[in-house]
C-alpha cells in the first residue's frame, strides 16, 4: 500500500529498472531474499556424531541381553533369535 521498498520482500521499480531487466517481473530480478546459513560448529557435531553412536551401542548390547532371555519350543523362531544376536554382536564389536 505505500509503495516502498521492504528489506528481502519488496522493491519499487523504476520503469528504467524494468526496461533494462527486458521487463521481466520475476521478483529474484528486484528482491534479494538470500540469508546465510547458520556456520556449523564441527566439533560439536563430531561430538554428537560419537554420543549418538555410543547409545547405539550400549542399546544394542541392551537388546542382545534381552534377546538371549527369549526362549521358544519352536526352533526356527530360536534360529532367528540366534541370527540376530549373532548380527548384532558382530556390529557392536
């Protein structure tokens, strides 16, 4: 309504302005919205990157503990009880 320029959201052209933009009205042309992105602390993401992976670990050994408490009549439910503590031990060595 008051025909003036908003930072990142709106531009009052000239009508040079758009003579010269070939009088394309495409807004990136006239409105500049880019924000930099936030800098990424790498250390801090390193150290989330290995406590997230330490309880994943201890999860999995927690798992495996109660996989092994599992019994079963049947014997290819117990091979597959077997299969997967085998799996997961492998993986939290």
């Amino acid at each position: 309504e008051k025909r003036q320029d908003v930072d990142k959201y709106a531009h009052l052209a000239t009508f040079d302005e758009i003579k010269e933009n070939d009088f394309n009205l495409n807004i990136p042309r006239y409105v500049d919205t880019f924000e930099p992105e936030p800098e990424v602390d790498l250390r801090q993401v390193s150290k989330e990157l290995h406590d997230v992976n330490a309880q994943i670990r201890d999860n999995e050994k927690e798992l495996v503990d109660m996989l092994k408490q599992l019994t079963s009549k049947d014997d290819d439910v117990m091979e597959g009880i077997n299969d997967i503590i085998k799996n997961l031990e492998g993986e939290i060595k």
